[in-house]
C-alpha cells in the first residue's frame, strides 16, 4: 500500500484564537513588570479607577463575666471605650508574641548551626 500525505489539519473557528492577538512566548521577570510599572506611574490613563476599600469590625465572643472585667479594666486605664482597650491588649500582645516567636527561631538556628 502506498502511503499518501495527508492535509494538515486546521482548526475549528471556534478554537481559533482571535485575529490580533499576540502570544508570550515567557512571562515577565519582576524586573521587567517593576520597570513597567515606575515607567506608567505618572500616567493615569494607564491605571484603572481607584479602587476603596472598608474594613468591617470583627466579632469576638467573649463570655458576660470575663466582659465585664474588661470593661473594669478599660475604665481604669481610662480607655474611652471597651472597644478600643481591647484592640490596644490584643495589638500588645501580638507584638509580644512575635518577637517572642523570631527570638525563638533565632536561638534554635544557632544552636543547630553552630
């Protein structure tokens, strides 16, 4: 049998991508897009509308006993409201939690470094 050559297939027009549009061959460096970005900073028709943001409270359930001795606490540190006493003992707290946490880390990677 003899072997005869085949057409080369075409695609579908629906698989066809749209006239026009140019395909990457690599995605841009971090470089590359910061270059781009300083390059269009001052140009605000390059940028899309502004985009604004809220932040909604969060909830957190705390039984009535331990609430009312927040409150006590808040009005003896005078706080103007529980609200924000509380925001000011978790912030604390946190910023205690993490250099606990780093100074940690650092003391573990010295000893199994050394």
């Amino acid at each position: 049998m003899k072997k005869t050559k085949q057409a080369p297939q075409t695609l579908s027009p629906r698989k066809r991508p749209p006239s026009g549009v140019i395909r990457r061959s690599r995605s841009l460096s971090q470089e590359e897009i910061d270059e781009r970005v300083i390059a269009q900073a001052e140009d605000d028709a390059a940028w899309e509308e502004a985009i604004h943001v809220s932040r909604k409270p969060t909830a957190i359930g705390l039984s009535a006993t331990l609430a009312h001795r927040a409150a006590f606490l808040a009005r003896l540190h005078r706080e103007r409201n529980l609200e924000s006493w509380v925001q000011r003992v978790v912030r604390e707290r946190v910023e205690l939690e993490e250099k606990a946490f780093t100074q940690a880390r650092r003391d573990l990677t010295s000893k199994t470094g050394a």
